[in-house]
C-alpha cells in the first residue's frame, strides 16, 4: 500500500519537506493519544499536518510506520542488539523504548547496573531446570552450591534506614502487607532490630514464606493459604527466607560472585527461628 501512494503522490507533493524528526513524532504521539480517546478530528488534523508538509518519498516512511509494516529487512531484535546487548530484555520488562535509550546509551553499562535501585522493582533472576547428569560440565567442573527450592512467594525487599519496601516477582508492591516501617505489617516489626549497626541500605531477594511456630514447619501452596493476606489472629506467621544479596550501603553487588555474597549476606543480620532466615546451602563438586 506504501509503495502504491507513493507513486500516486510523487507528482503532486512539494519536493522537499520541512519537518524535523522531532515534528513527526510529536504529531504521532499526537495521532496515538487521539485514537486512544477516540478524537477523530484531531487525528484527521494531525494527519493533514503531515501530509502537508512531507514529501511523497516521507509519505511512504510516515505509511509505513503507522500501519506497522516496515518491511526493512531486519528485525526489532536486531536493531536492539546493534544498540546495546541488554536493550532487548529491559524493553521486554518496561516496554519503554525511551528508557532503553537513557539507561542503555553507554554500552559499557550492563542491564543490572540500571535495573537494580532503592526502592524500584525489578525482575529477578529466575531459576532453570537443569539436567542432573550434566551438572559437572555446566559447571566447568567447578564447585557449585545445592539450595532447597521453597515453596512460598518471590519477594524482594529494599530497606533504607526505617523505611522498608516489599515487592513481588511481578513487580507488585505488599510493602502494606508486610510492613513499610518497624511499627507495622505483618513481618517489619519482627526483623528490624536484627540488622547489623552499619547497615545503611541494602535489596535482598527471597522467599516469604509462611511458619508454623507449634509444629515449627513451613507450610506449602497446597494448604490452601496466601501469605500476602494472612490476618494477624492466624496460627501461622510470617517468615523470610533470603538467599541473595544485591545491594549492600548503596553498592550494588550483581557483578559480585555468589560466593562473596553469601560472605556478605551471613554478615548483616542474626537469623530468627520463624521470622527471618538465610537459606541453607551445601558447596558440592559432584554430582554425587
């Protein structure tokens, strides 16, 4: 259809336009915001200013992109690669291509290094399936560490000083739930003296569970309860259990080995039975 129009308008269009970049993406802004609020005369208005004002060759372009048929020869993902090597997974979590180009303009900057900030959600990392019998070559042969998989609910905590921030795996905030200072929620009140003096700030990321204190067990997801609504006369309590550390006193630590943040993990707070627990591991080398 693009290349139709454009052998139809070649001769009746000025030869030469007089919009800049900016002007055409501000009247498509405009024709996007309109077709959302079903404006149909602003949107015929800011057709009309294009159409006016562009060649017969921008034309085709301006066609193109609306109608969302490019034909470039090459993919969104390509162009994203070319950009940065982590565009494509932050436009993925925020859709945003505005944010792909602030954050990811300096290509020595990597995905975690902007992703990871006080009190902003992010996506976590996420555990794969492995082959057992592979283990030792997808290690290199290295040591690794072997941890009990819990059945609770992904959750990230940012705590800054006496402020504290609770958010899935999705990004939603339960900081109301669990507690945004020492004098509330469900979990806050019960862990807050147990960090250590020179604790400023830090993100850790974990699994809320739910722990029965009489039979001192944790329940599971088949038991039929939600930890993000549990009500304050339930015999069960809240417990979380962290197994990473990503940043500690403003420095973020994704770049660090998982070792050295277990070194640090073990240093900022003193466990409690039932309240808050650091994740059991084993070194292995083996697969035995």
């Amino acid at each position: 259809f693009a290349a139709i129009a454009y052998f139809v308008l070649k001769s009746r269009c000025r030869k030469d336009g007089n919009l800049t970049i900016q002007d055409v993406n501000d009247q498509l802004d405009a024709i996007a915001s309109n077709n959302a609020g079903r404006k149909k005369e602003l949107i015929e208005k800011s057709l009309l200013h294009l159409i006016a004002n562009t060649t017969a060759l921008e034309q085709k372009w301006l066609i193109r992109m609306i109608i969302k048929d490019m034909k470039l020869g090459f993919s969104q993902q390509t162009v994203f690669s070319i950009f940065h090597r982590d565009a494509a997974e932050l436009h993925n979590v925020t859709t945003d291509l505005e944010k792909v180009c602030i954050q990811l303009h300096d290509p020595s900057v990597c995905l975690s290094d902007v992703s990871i900030s006080m009190f902003s959600a992010f996506k976590p990392m996420l555990a794969a399936i492995a082959n057992i019998q592979r283990i030792e070559k997808q290690m290199n042969n290295q040591s690794f560490y072997i941890e009990t998989k819990l059945d609770g609910e992904r959750m990230q905590l940012h705590k800054d000083g006496d402020v504290y921030k609770y958010f899935s795996r999705n990004g939603f905030d339960y900081t109301q739930q669990f507690g945004g200072s020492p004098l509330e929620g469900s979990l806050t009140p019960f862990i807050h003296n147990v960090f250590c003096k020179d604790l400023q700030n830090c993100i850790l990321d974990g699994e809320m569970m739910a722990y029965n204190p009489n039979t001192k067990t944790f329940m599971q997801k088949g038991n039929k309860f939600d930890i993000k609504r549990m009500v304050d006369d339930s015999e069960l309590q809240t417990c979380y259990c962290v197994f990473d550390i990503l940043m500690f006193n403003n420095q973020k630590l994704a770049h660090e080995t998982l070792r050295k943040r277990y070194d640090i993990l073990n240093e900022i707070f003193t466990p409690i039975t039932g309240r808050f627990h650091i994740v059991q591991r084993k070194e292995a080398i083996t697969k035995k």
